[in-house]
C-alpha cells in the first residue's frame, strides 16, 4: 500500500480479548501495536509516537486529516492530556504557512 499510512495494517480486535474500547482496532505499524479508535485519536497518537514511528508517518497523517472535515478543537482537546498538543500546534503552523 503506497501513500501516507504505508506501513499501517488495521486488524480486528480478537472477541475474547478484554479492551478498555470494545469498538477499537488495534494497528501495528511495522512492530509497534497501536489503537485506532477515532480520526483525531489517530493523528495525536501519531505524534506521541513520532520517536518511534518517524515525523514522516505524523507529518502525513495530519496532511490527510487536514483535508477531510477537519476539526482542531476536538484534535487539541485529544493531544492534550496525550502531551502531543505542542508537537501538533508547531506541525499545523508550519503547514498552514
């Protein structure tokens, strides 16, 4: 799969795996297990997870949130207590210049 998400491979949760989100998908980009549980939740975990999973992916996954139906207050109020806010504010100002 080529394009911004190149890398991220979304499988169902197991039925008999207890999760504190019984809606969510968990992803593994390369070998790093993630939870996919809303467009705003993906990006800040994105760069929460930058160190690990490159400034590219985050870069791109916030390029592609961007261009559909975005909604920054809901995406700030997510990064927030994930402590990826600043990381996020600094990427859309350099975006949006």
């Amino acid at each position: 799969m080529a394009g911004p998400l190149a890398g991220l491979c979304a499988v169902p949760v197991p039925a008999g795996q207890a999760t504190r989100r019984p809606t969510s998908w968990q992803a593994e980009v390369f070998t790093l297990r993630a939870w996919i549980s809303d467009r705003e939740r993906t990006v800040a975990d994105a760069f929460r997870l930058r160190h690990l999973t490159g400034e590219d992916l985050a870069f791109a996954a916030l390029r592609r949130y961007l261009q559909s139906r975005p909604r920054l207050a809901r995406l700030a109020e997510v990064a927030r207590p994930l402590r990826a806010r600043s990381a996020l504010s600094a990427a859309l100002r350099i975006l949006q210049s």
